[in-house]
C-alpha cells in the first residue's frame, strides 16, 4: 500500500466530518441541487445530479451531453452511500487499501453497487445519514470534487 492511499482516505474522511447538516428537508435539496448543477452548467459538465432518500428522489438533474447510462451509476452510487453512510470515493480509497473489491465474489451484486466516486452522505447532526447527493459523468474524482463543492458552499452560505 502506498503512503498516498492513507492520506487520501484521511482526506476523504475529513470531507464526512467537515460537511454536516443542521438540518435537511426538501427545500434543502432543491437548493443544494440547484446549486450543484448551476456549478456543472458554469463549467460545462455533462453530468447529471441526484439527491435521493432511498427510492424518494428529492431532485434530479441532467444536463446537456450527459447519458441514459448516467442512471444506472447515480443508482448504483446512491445504493452504496446510503447502505454503508459513507460517500462512494471513501469506501472506494479503503477497500482498494484492503485490496479488496466487495463487488467480485458475491458480497455486493455489482447490478446494484459500485464504489464509483460521485456519492456522498448528507449527514444531519444528531440524526445520522438522511439522503445520498450523487454526481455521474465526470472521472470519479471530479464527480465527489464537485458534490463536495456544492455541500461545501451551500453549508457555508446557509450557515452565515
């Protein structure tokens, strides 16, 4: 294991940490989606964007360029998020430090999972895990940069 794979993992669960919410409803959603995808269309990503609590999506978004196949990985990453509360690129950093792919083998059916970067806890403080945000259409590391933007600013604006 390279010295690079703890310190991304520590990173990443800085993010978890960093980004929790005083509250989350629907309203919330709506803003924070919004605020993502105005992000992806100042950028020009083909991406679309999901926030869902299990099967009750709160908002969805796709942008020009982005694909059909983009659901299947939104519903992929959202399922892992929202089973194990921890965002896609995390629990992809440490099971590649384990060297070990929970998709192969028949732990997790690889129709209904990914560890695939983009999906990310919405975490209330003193509730737990309440909804997944996932991006799909970038490289995985840019999908989680941008959800982790989004949260970000939208914590930091709400909040002040």
């Amino acid at each position: 294991m390279t010295e690079a794979v703890p310190s991304r993992i520590t990173e990443l669960q800085l993010h978890e940490e960093e980004l929790v919410f005083p509250g989350f409803d629907h309203h919330d959603a709506w803003r924070l989606g919004s605020l993502i995808a105005n992000h992806a269309v100042e950028a020009g990503h083909a991406v679309a964007i999901d926030i869902r609590r299990h099967n009750l999506v709160l908002f969805r978004c796709v942008l020009p360029g982005a694909t059909a196949d983009q659901e299947e990985w939104i519903r992929r990453k959202a399922a892992s998020t929202l089973r194990f509360e921890r965002s896609t690129a995390l629990l992809s950093a440490e099971f590649a430090a384990k060297e070990f792919d929970p998709t192969q083998g028949g732990w997790l059916a690889p129709e209904d999972y990914t560890l695939a970067g983009g999906s990310f806890p919405i975490r209330v403080r003193r509730t737990g895990v309440v909804a997944a945000v996932t991006v799909s259409g970038l490289a995985s590391d840019d999908d989680h940069q941008l959800a982790v933007d989004g949260i970000r600013e939208y914590l930091r604006t709400a909040s002040g």
